[in-house]
C-alpha cells in the first residue's frame, strides 16, 4: 500500500505547476518555477518594450532577459516608463 500512496503523491506533484516566491514591487508573488525575465513579464502580461527591470537591486539588461532565472526570494523592481510633454 505504500508503494500505492508514494506513486499517487508524485503523480499530484507533477500535476501541479511548482511555484517560488519572490517579490515584485514591493509586494511578494507566488509565480510558477522555472521562468526567465522575458516569461515572468510575459506571464505578469506586461509589455516588455515599456519597462526596465531591476533584480536584487542591479539592473537587468533587457538582452539578458531570456536567460536571467527568476529565483526563489528575488526581489524585483519593474519600473514602467511614461511619455509626457
């Protein structure tokens, strides 16, 4: 019956999409593991050509964005930017 039980767990495992925290804004999120910056805007439906992104307090390059990891505990800043006259 054990063998039953540990089969089913890793079953309800792999079902669920994994999640980390981490802070965005100030504010912390639950966001699915595994994102890179380029799918954490995507996946916050963010316009990625109308914002900067700082991670633990250094400034992401916007080419760095597809391969810079969103880690558990990251602290992120996303600052819009806004035209005017």
């Amino acid at each position: 019956m054990t063998g039953e039980t540990e089969c089913q767990t890793r079953h309800m495992e792999s079902a669920e999409t994994k999640t980390i925290e981490v802070v965005v804004n100030g504010e912390p999120r639950r966001v699915p593991e595994g994102l890179f910056l380029d799918r954490l805007l995507a996946w916050l439906e963010i316009d990625p050509s109308r914002v900067a992104v700082e991670r633990n307090l250094t400034i992401a390059r916007k080419t760095d964005w597809p391969v810079t990891p969103v880690e558990p505990g990251d602290r992120l800043e996303i600052v819009w930017f806004v035209g005017g006259g």
